[in-house]
C-alpha cells in the first residue's frame, strides 16, 4: 500500500513513511491510492466476529506487508481492550459509546493504535528518537498523552489553548510527565494547529528533529477510526432499515473514516456531521464556498475549529464533486443554547446522560430524521459527560461519580509551559 499527498507534488510513500511523517513535504494529508471494498460475506457473517477480527480485516490493506501479521493482530489487541456498546435512546436513535478506554473519550483508538505503529517500526528499525508533535481542542491531548506514555524512542509535545479545555482535558495531558510534556498556548485551537503545521516544514526543525504528528492529519491515528463503524453495524438487530451515522464533529477526522467505512462496503445511507456554532461545513453544502473563519469557543469545546483539517480527505472521496458530497453528507449547526436543552431532554426522557458533544450529534440526527423517517440512526457518543462537569451538571441537576479513570489524575499537579507564537515553540523543539 502506497500514500499520495492530496497536494499531489510529494512523492508517494509507504504506510512506515507517512506515519513516520505525519505531513507531506508539499504540505498535503496523506491518502491511500487503493480501498478495496471487503468481500460481501464479512458483512453478512459480522455478528460471528470478534472485535479484533473484524477490525484486522479492515485495516489490514491499509498496512500492508509493512507490520506482519501477527504484530498488527497484538497492535489491534492491545488497542481495542475496552468496549464499544451501542444503547438506545429511542425509537430508530441509538447511541455508540467510545469512551471506555482510558482518557474516556473516542481519540483513544487512535492513538493506542498509532503508537504501538511507531513502537514497532523503532524496534524494527532502530530509528532516532521520534518528537511527536500534536495540538489538541481538548481529547486528543489526553488520548495522546495516554497511548504513547513510556513508549521508548518517543518524545511527545501536545499544544492546547489555554482556558479553551475542560479542567478533566487538562489534567488528562498536564499531569503524566515522563516523555509528555504540554504546552499551554495563549490562544485557540486553530493557532495550536498553524503552529504545529509551520513546524512540520520549518527546515531548521526538519534537519535537527525527527517529527511527526499524532493528530488525525496522521494516517495512523485516523485509519483506525473505521473500526467505530463496523462495530456499530455488528450490534444493530434490524439490518434492512436505512442505517444513519451521526458524528459530532470539528476536525472532521472521525467522519470522513466512516466515509472510508462505507467505501468498504458498509452499507450507510447517510452521515451527519453536527457541529457547533463553528459551522464551516454546513455553510459549505448550502454554498459551495469553503470559507475558514476564525473559530468560536463552545461548550462543545473539542468542535471548535474554524479550518478543518480532514475536509481535504472528504473532498478527495468524493471526487470534489458537491453533488457526490450532498449524497452521502448533512451537515447542521447548533449553539450551546440547543445543546443543551438537547442534553435536558434526552436525560428526562431516556435517563441518559450525554456529554454536550454527543448531545449535538443527537441534535443532527433528530433533524435528519424529520425528513427520513424509514432510517434508524446512530449518534457518537465521543466522551464521557464526567469530562465535562461544569457544563452537564449544571443542565442535569445531578452530581456526577466520578470514574476511575478521572479519579487517577484530577487531583494531581497541572504541569505546563506557556508559550505565546510559534518561534517560542521552535526554541523549546530545539533545545529540548
């Protein structure tokens, strides 16, 4: 298996190299030349499948002879020892839960995944350290943090926006130590991301630093997010109604893997991406101009990103057709205002709990379904509603327990380094 640049200048490389790089020299996310669609029998036969089995099935073209096959089956073990259950809400609305592993949030995937890739390929290879370098809107940090803690041969700096992550999102990616170390940024998500993107071709880094990025720009911690929706499909008991995937959504790495999923052959009719106020896309279907702006704070805080970066991928699956697009893709916008009378009403009359996150991709469901009413749907629940106390007790009334997972970090020492631009982080890349 070979990876294009989506800038279409950069020379094709193999799965190691564009994990190993993260970006292209031209700038562009890599991509897959091929996706085989799997064999029509997986789908039928999926119930009789394990977890592990089905996603080595999945992911499976996308390495290659690059990690045989009994290290990529105890990569895919060790990565998916936590559950995935699908709970309904109610009639034809149900709710896939990816917050049971151990940062409680769905980016733990991809990121226990990716960093046994790159343990593997340094094993192999013997390879200089690797300085992963990663901006986070609040779960990727501590999913990062999480998966490569003491992974040898690995360095990891996360940048977050200060004031802009829940308290349980920082603690997650401040309190590890070892080969972590957190920068707090003085500004919003999308500055972290432009100073993490300018590293990646600053040549003064590029000949003194080993770099890769461990946000969904990269392959392998985006691939692996296919899993979510075969999983998904394994536990529907009705299989012949229209299935609908909504996914709540700011960087939009999680749905355009379900995108990848349903180019496999699973059988989505449609995907919802739901966003908060930081409504790029939806603009975009109603429009045809994409138009980055800015982004907004929220209480969805993990959505706000005015320039995401994996639209590029959707774009190039569906040919940069908006015809194609508006086929397989809804995209609707809601404030926090709505989140969270949606989070209310689904807690009265389901007694469910969904973080606010979740509660928009409930939203975007439920408005799809206004008009498409022979379809059952899915919504992602992308994190524990415990991560974000100070918004969802509030609306529910309730004192949340916390889990075992939060219990472990919540009372231990934030540790952070301030920095304000960009140069300020090139001096600590180079000097540390």
């Amino acid at each position: 298996m070979k990876y294009y640049s989506l800038n279409k200048i950069a020379p094709n490389v193999s799965f190691k190299n564009a994990v190993l790089k993260g970006l292209a020299p031209d700038k562009g996310l890599y991509f897959p030349e091929t996706i085989t669609p799997l064999v029509k029998g997986f789908f039928k036969n999926i119930y009789y499948f394990s977890n592990e089995e089905i996603a080595f099935e999945v992911i499976k073209q996308f390495i290659g002879d690059e990690i045989p096959e009994t290290d990529l089956k105890k990569i895919i073990k060790e990565t998916l020892n936590f559950d995935f259950p699908v709970v309904n809400i109610e009639e034809n609305i149900s709710t896939l839960e990816l917050f049971h592993g151990p940062t409680m949030a769905f980016k733990d995937v991809g990121a226990r995944f990716m960093a046994r890739c790159l343990g593997y390929f340094n094993k192999q290879e013997k390879t200089a350290k690797v300085t992963v370098l990663v901006a986070t809107s609040g779960d990727t940090g501590g999913a990062v943090a999480s998966g490569f803690l003491g992974v040898k041969g690995v360095d990891v700096v996360i940048l977050y926006p200060s004031g802009k992550v829940s308290e349980v999102q920082e603690k997650q990616l401040t309190t590890l130590g070892q080969n972590i170390t957190a920068l707090e940024v003085n500004g919003t998500f999308d500055d972290c991301q432009a100073m993490v993107k300018k590293a990646f071709l600053d040549e003064d880094l590029i000949l003194n630093k080993n770099l890769t990025s461990a946000n969904s720009i990269n392959v392998a911690r985006w691939l692996p997010q296919l899993f979510y929706f075969f999983f998904a499909y394994k536990q529907l008991i009705n299989k012949e109604k229209d299935l609908v995937f909504s996914i709540p959504s700011g960087n939009f790495g999680n749905i355009c893997a379900g995108m990848m999923a349903q180019q496999l052959g699973l059988p989505v009719k449609q995907f919802i991406a739901s966003t908060n106020v930081n409504d790029i896309v939806p603009n975009y279907l109603k429009t045809g101009i994409y138009t980055p702006k800015p982004s907004k704070q929220t209480i969805s805080n993990a959505m706000d990103v005015g320039d995401p970066s994996n639209f590029v991928r959707i774009l190039e699956i569906y040919k940069n057709d908006i015809s194609e697009l508006k086929m397989h893709l809804s995209s609707y916008s809601f404030t926090d205002n709505e989140t969270r009378d949606a989070m209310k009403l689904i807690k009265n009359n389901s007694n469910y709990i969904t973080d606010p996150h979740g509660a928009v991709g409930y939203l975007g469901l439920k408005k799809y379904l206004e008009t498409n009413n022979n379809a059952q749907g899915v919504f992602l629940e992308t994190a524990h509603p415990v991560k974000f106390l100070d918004v969802v007790e509030p609306v529910i009334n309730e004192t949340i327990e916390l889990p075992t997972q939060i219990k472990e970090v919540i009372d231990k020492e934030k540790i952070s380094i301030k920095i304000s631009n960009y140069e300020e982080l090139k001096e600590f890349l180079l000097n540390s």
